[in-house]
C-alpha cells in the first residue's frame, strides 16, 4: 500500500507570484474561515466609511543599504494611539492515520494537497512580502510576522515544520525579532491545540487542551506564551478560568461577547447592548479571584478584512484603522482587528502586498503605534477575595455567579495612571448565533 501523489508538477512552492514584480491583480474573494455570515455580523461603525482614500506615492528608499531597521524601536511611555492586527492561522490535521501523511487532494489542484497550496499562497508570501512603488518596482521584501500579532496552529506548525522547515525558521525568528524590539513582548500567541470548542468540553480536557498548547509553544519559541488564541473565539467562564490557572495573561474575545461592564470602584453593572468599545483593554475576574486581561477585537474593521475587500490596497485598510481612533476620546486608544491569517494571501491573493503596505504606512505617518497586545497590558492588581463584590450571573453561567472586575487601561505608564478612573472590567457571555448589521464599503 503506498502513497498517492501528483509528482512534481513544476510548481514555484513559494507561489505562482514568487519573484515576479508588478501590481497584484484583482484580490480573489473567498470565504473565511473563521467568520461565518450566517452569524450575527458587527454593527457598522457611526459616521459610516472614511473619507477619500488617495492613492499613495512610495518612494525608494535607495537599497538594502539605506533600508531602516525592520521593527522601529519606539521610546517607552504611553500609548495614545495603538493598533494590533492580528492573523490566525491555522489547518485542520490532514494526515492519513494509517500511512501518517497527507494523501493527494483533487480539491487542492494543481497542488499536492491543501497544506501545501494555503503554503504557497499564504504563509510563505507571508515570511517574504514584497513592498512595491507607483511604478510596480519592488522596494523591500519583508517578514509580516515581525509586525503583526499573530498564532499559528500546533497542527500546522507541526506540518510546516516537517515539509516547510524554511517557512518555519522564519516565523520563528520573526517572533525573536519582536521580542527584541517590543520590550521583551513577542508577536505569537498560543492556540488550544486541537482547535477544540472549548465550551463544548470537560473541565479535564480544556486544561489538557492548554497545557499542550502551552507545552508546543514554550518548545518552539523557546519562551512562554503570554496570550492564548480560543478557537472561533468560543468561552465560557470555566476555559476563561482555566486559563488564568494556567498563567496565561490574556485572550481575545469577539465584540459580541461582553455581556455587562462597570468602571473601576463601581458597583453597578451597565448592560452592554450590541457591543462593546473595543478601543480599551478589559479585565475578567472569575468568582474565585481569578483574572485575566480581555480584548475585543473591532468588529467592522475585521470584517472588512475577512469580506469587504479592504486588501485590495493598503492604503484602504489604513483608513479604516485610523477611522476608528476618535478625537471625543480623552484617553488613550487601542484599534485591534483579528482575523483568519488565510486572509492575507489565500482567500485575497496578494494579501499579504496590502498588509505589507499598510504597515509601512503606519510606520511613516507616525500617528499611530503598531505593536501588539501585550504591550498595553491591564495596570489594576486583581482581588483576592473567593467572590469580587458585585457579582452577577452572565448569560453562559445559567445563575453561577461570576465577574469582571479590576478595569484595564490601554495605555502605560503616565497614561495608564491617567486612564484609570474610566476603564471598564467586563462580564463575559457565550457566542450567540444571530445577526449583525453589515458595516458599509
């Protein structure tokens, strides 16, 4: 019994656009694979599109020799304006149990298998994004995951690490290349290692679920996560809890998920209603004193991402990303977005060219920070007490107390301290199946 397989077929295994210059052609639209339209979708954004999106003039920068460090170091202080975009990336384990690999794949064509084609198309560009000028000409090539927040999947990065050992090394060293340069904060997150739905589980296997994930990561990149990824963003208050028992110091939540908020030294909950400000970062606080710092992704722009043909050009995933920063706000900002990595090469080709642009554009204009999460982390110390005061039942906890209490500031240092008194803790509910309105392109 042997292996099925297609043989070479004399394809570039880095992409049918490996080392070709030019503008990228139309971007495909596919489906992803994490936001479902069927679901409820994201409210759209007040004050609806932004305004004229010019096209934008990159100029050489004269060479390899003139080119500025791949990460800018920024001084350390407060964080006014902050954006992490973030890509999950991930495949379901394709290997026949019987023979341990990957059978051909007719759907895949003309690649061996689908592995290897979101490769080619996605995590590959991904570690060699080219940045080209008005002209097509190719300024820089460049590694996204240096810039962006990102997890891959311990059943993909298995994979790669056995058949792409060069897309691999460079995902790993584009995390050590952030750490250095983000304070000792590294881009990659964690994921739960199965991709398991995480509420539908025992007790018993979301910790086994977490301590593998944390076990390959702390394997691979050599130090320990400090976020964790929840597959569709699925949570309870037990996975919540369980991560916190596992030291993990944050998670990322869709906007749909809060359920009610309350300021810092409050005791009165407020009711959320359609959705959360994703603009600050939050705590949740288990009725056992536990805690862990929340972020919401924004909705509209993630969306965007996912559907509304925002890669087309860098120039309009930038817009959207300052859009949502406003002046009313008198503390500091934070506009995140999360999405299937595929994104970014494989369900719009020539993603990871927008991306790469967006980001040095963010990078030049200097009004914004890209980082990532961990680096406007929560500043309140959580309570020890068995049950935080205030208490209330969420709509996942069917009448078991539970609460999110000690707020989280976005901001650091003299900002954190200045943004204190208007953080908000939050109470978590589970994902819903309804609809949202679909924000406007």
């Amino acid at each position: 019994m042997g292996q099925r397989g297609r043989g070479d077929r004399g394809l570039d295994r880095d992409g049918s656009h490996h080392r070709r210059e030019g503008r990228p052609s139309p971007a495909r639209h596919r489906r992803s694979l994490q936001h479902h339209p069927g679901r409820r979708r994201d409210r759209a954004r007040r004050g609806g599109r932004p305004s004229g999106l010019p096209r934008r003039r990159v100029r050489a920068r004269g060479g390899a020799a003139g080119r500025p460090a791949r990460i800018l170091e920024r001084p350390r202080g407060v964080l006014n304006r902050a954006i992490v975009i973030h890509g999950h990336f991930y495949q379901p384990p394709r290997e026949n149990p019987w023979l341990e690999s990957v059978e051909v794949q007719d759907s895949a064509a003309p690649h061996h298998d689908w592995n290897e084609r979101v490769t080619a198309e996605c995590y590959a560009p991904n570690t060699a994004a080219r940045r080209v000028d008005d002209k097509n000409r190719v300024l820089d090539i460049v590694n996204n995951f240096e810039k962006i927040s990102f997890n891959v999947g311990p059943t993909l990065i298995t994979w790669l690490e056995r058949h792409r050992p060069d897309v691999y090394q460079k995902i790993l060293e584009a995390d050590r290349q952030s750490v250095a340069a983000r304070g000792g904060h590294g881009n990659a997150l964690a994921q739960v290692y199965n991709h398991m739905i995480m509420p539908l589980a025992t007790r018993r296997d979301k910790v086994t679920q977490v301590r593998w994930a944390i076990e390959d990561f702390r394997a691979r990149f050599g130090r320990e996560p400090e976020g964790l990824w929840l597959p569709e963003t699925a949570v309870d208050d037990e996975t919540l809890e369980v991560l916190a028992e596992a030291d993990v110091k944050f998670t990322i939540l869709a906007p749909s998920q809060a359920h009610r908020v309350r300021p810092l030294g409050a005791e009165a909950w407020e009711a959320i209603g359609d959705g959360i400000d994703p603009s600050r970062a939050y705590r949740w606080r288990g009725a056992r004193g536990l805690s862990l710092a929340v972020f919401f992704y924004d909705g509209p722009i993630s969306r965007g991402i996912a559907f509304e043909r925002l890669l087309e050009r860098g120039e309009h995933l930038v817009a959207w990303l300052n859009a949502a920063f406003s002046d009313a706000r008198d503390w500091p900002q934070l506009v995140n977005c999360a999405t299937d990595g595929e994104s970014y090469g494989h369900h719009f080709r020539f993603g990871e060219m927008a991306l790469a642009a967006a980001v040095q554009q963010i990078d030049a204009e200097d009004t914004a920070t890209l980082t990532n999460w961990r680096r406007i982390p929560p500043r309140t110390r959580s309570r020890s007490a068995s049950a935080p005061r205030g208490a209330v039942p969420t709509a996942s906890s069917a009448g078991t107390p539970t609460a999110a209490a000690a707020p989280a500031p976005t901001g650091t240092s003299a900002g954190a301290r200045r943004s204190g008194r208007r953080s908000i803790g939050c109470a978590t509910r589970s994902t819903r199946s309804s609809r949202r309105a679909r924000p406007r392109i």
